[in-house]
C-alpha cells in the first residue's frame, strides 16, 4: 500500500510540476504534520537528559508549525547527537522543503550522508550549499575531501585552497580535526601561497611620531598671504625717460 502511495506521489509530481518530489513522498508517508503523533525516537527520550528536554521542546514547537526551516534544522542537529542519523537527515530535508535557500540546512543534511558514506548524495547538498552561499569555507572543505577520495586531486587542492582564503582557521587541527584526513593539504598550501605571500608581505606604515603637516597648524607655520618674492613682477621703465625732459618754466616768467 505505501508503495503505492509513494508511485501516485510520483506521478503527482510529474503532472503537477508545483512540489517536490521528495517533499511530497514524505507527506505522503508522514502525512502534512507528521508531529500530531509522538515520532519513533520519543520512546527513547529521558524527560531527565537535557538533550531529550530540547528535542521534545522542538517536537512540540513544529506541532504547531510544521514548515519552519529554523525548528527542523535545530531538531535535527539534536536528534544527530543523540544518534538517530536517519531522523536528522529527515529533519534536515524537511527544513530544506520548507525553504529551499536555507543553506544551513543543506550543508548539515551533506554532513549527515557522509556520516552514512553517502558521497553522492552528500556532494549535492555541498554544492546546493555554494551555490546559496559561495563563501562557505567549510562546504569547500568537505567537497575537497570528497574529491580526494574520487582520485580527482586537482579538484581537491582547488576546493581546499579555497576554504583556506576564506577561513584561514580551518588549518587549525583543533577548529578543523578533518584535515587529518588530507594528503594534499601541503599542495593546496602551495597553491595559495602566491597570493597569501604577497598579500602577506605588504607593510603599510604609519606616519612616525611627533609628525607635524606644515601650513595646517597654527602659528609660524601657517602660510603667508603675501606672496613669494619670486613671484613678484617689477614694473616695466616708463615710455618716456622724465630726465630727458625740459624742466617747466617758473610760474610768473615771460616768455
């Protein structure tokens, strides 16, 4: 019978063209609030475990709204530390239906299908996260692991060097434990050295101390108004020599 059920969400998908197929299979299997029922892992939950609190909080909040993106995703990330991968793989999925940019949920649903050895899977839901988010260092990390276990190692250093720019703490063994798995971190490092090196080895300086802008303070530095005596033009002679003249006759005098 769910066979069945699952063929005419198929089909409905083809015609309709309006919903996903994935989403509608699930709503089929599920139904539209799959959270009016206690769900499978709520049998193992310990009202004591502040994990399980978190999760049955979750539970209830998606009760009264089952398309948020944010509540799956939060839920699914509590139902993988409490080792229920499967289940917070649908979670992740159904925060990715309820909006499909919502990019932390792609990334975490590419880490839980690695986490089950899932590469496929995991590299779409990688580069469905890139192509909502180009910076995401981390994305570009795990799909040069990816690469590297396919054997395309050029592709590999390209990602890893990648991540690097964008996230230099991701060389830290302590933020990143992963690069431990990496042969090819040196190369990738070589890759970016370039740029990092030149980028790196540029020394601005700053103006020294006691540095005073002449004209721009107050007091004998400040700019004349008169101007330079270069700048000074001495009047042309006269046209006419006044020593060349007759002297004027005294007044009174006959001529």
């Amino acid at each position: 019978m769910m066979k069945r059920l699952a063929y005419a969400a198929v089909l409905i998908s083809v015609f309709t063209g309006c919903t996903s197929m994935d989403r509608l299979v699930d709503r089929v299997k599920h139904g539209s609030n799959p959270y009016l029922d206690e769900p499978f892992y709520g049998r193992y939950m310990d009202p004591a475990n502040p994990t399980d609190q978190q999760i049955m909080l979750r539970v209830d909040a998606l009760r009264q709204n089952p398309d948020s993106a944010v509540l799956h995703n939060e839920l699914g990330s509590l139902l993988l530390h409490r080792r229920f991968p499967k289940d917070a793989e649908r979670e992740f999925q159904r925060a990715t239906f309820s909006d499909p940019k919502f990019y932390p949920a792609w990334y975490n649903l590419a880490l839980v299908r690695l986490s089950r050895n899932d590469r496929s899977g995991a590299d779409q839901a990688l580069r469905r996260t890139l192509d909502l988010k180009p910076g995401h260092a981390s994305a570009h990390f795990q799909l040069g692991l990816i690469e590297e276990r396919r054997g395309r190692r050029e592709r590999a250093v390209s990602h890893y060097a990648e991540a690097f720019t964008i996230d230099r703490a991701l060389l830290d063994v302590r933020v990143n434990p992963q690069i431990l798995d990496s042969e090819l971190i040196d190369l990738a490092l070589l890759q970016l050295y370039p740029t990092a090196h030149a980028t790196g080895s540029i020394r601005f300086q700053n103006a020294p101390q006691g540095y005073v802008q002449r004209h721009l303070e107050s007091g004998a530095d400040a700019p004349s108004r008169q101007a330079a005596p270069e700048d000074i033009v001495s009047p042309a002679p006269p046209v006419t020599d006044p020593g060349t003249q007759p002297s004027a006759p005294p007044s009174g005098s006959s001529q």
